[in-house]
C-alpha cells in the first residue's frame, strides 16, 4: 500500500477472475484499477519523477500452499506509469 501526492492510497486485491490493484481515495471511492494476471504482495510509487509503481508478484496458489509461495520463485517486479506522483519519500 502506498499514498500519492492527492492522498489517495494504492493497495491491491483480489476479485472473482483475477488480481487487481486499486488507487482508492479517501471515503473508499475507486479512483483507478489496474488487471493483473498474478497476485500483487506489495506496491509503491517510485522512480525520478515519483509516478512509477512498482508492483511486487508472485503466483498465488491458496493458503493452505503458502509454503510452496517461497520456494517456488514466482516473484516478479513490474512497473507501470500513473500521472498522480507519490506523497513523499518514505
């Protein structure tokens, strides 16, 4: 989860058919979504202007396989632009 400079927060999720990550704003109102294919861990905006967001993943396999989540080495980092850049520097 992560704060940009309007004070909306991105946090990822999960709904029937997938994994998304939501930019919510204050109140709970759905700013933006974004699709994702695997299960988004962790997210935070970043880079030289403060407008990438980096996305941790990894396949998600239930809980009751939480074990094999670290030693299968399905993690990745993907990266995306937004236009609303980060709140500060943590």
């Amino acid at each position: 989860m992560c704060l940009d400079a309007e004070g909306a927060i991105w946090c990822a999720g999960t709904r029937e058919g997938g994994a998304i990550v939501n930019r919510v704003a204050d109140g709970g109102q759905i700013l933006d979504q974004l699709e994702l294919d695997t299960a988004c861990f962790a997210c935070m905006l970043g880079g030289e202007h403060g407008t990438t967001l980096h996305l941790l993943v990894a396949d998600w396999r239930g809980p009751e396989r939480m074990g094999e989540l670290f030693t299968s080495r399905t993690g990745r980092l993907l990266t995306t632009e937004v236009t609303v850049p980060r709140a500060g520097r943590p």
